[in-house]
C-alpha cells in the first residue's frame, strides 16, 4: 500500500533519506526507484502549471503596464 509523507525539514536531509530508505524496507534500489517516480510526477505537474501560467489571462496590472 502506498504511504504519503511530507518531508518538511529539509535542514536534516540524511534523516530524510533515511525515512524513504526505511518506508522502503531499507532496500536502496527501491527507494531511489520511488524517488525517481516522483520525481516524473512533480516534473510533469511542475510543466503543466507552466502551461496554464501561459495561457492565462493577463492581470490589471500587466494590462495595465502594456498599454501605451
């Protein structure tokens, strides 16, 4: 079963590595394969906020600042 887990404290990132690893069952190769896939998801969430960003609507502002 998939578990969710937010890593907040990214001051400490060998104590975050090792709660992957463990949530893992301590095997490395599964724990980077699990990061990786991760990864491609926030990559390709990250590439359609882009996308959206591009198509919007300008703000007042922008209108505003491009009028001559």
């Amino acid at each position: 079963m998939a578990r969710s887990v937010i890593y907040c404290d990214l001051d400490r990132p060998d104590a975050v590595i090792d709660e992957i690893v463990a949530a893992c069952s301590g095997d490395m190769i599964s724990a980077v394969k699990a990061l990786l896939l991760v990864n491609e998801t926030l990559e390709s969430e990250l590439q359609q906020l882009r996308a959206g960003a591009a198509y919007r609507a300008p703000t007042k502002r922008q209108a505003k600042c491009s009028l001559h």
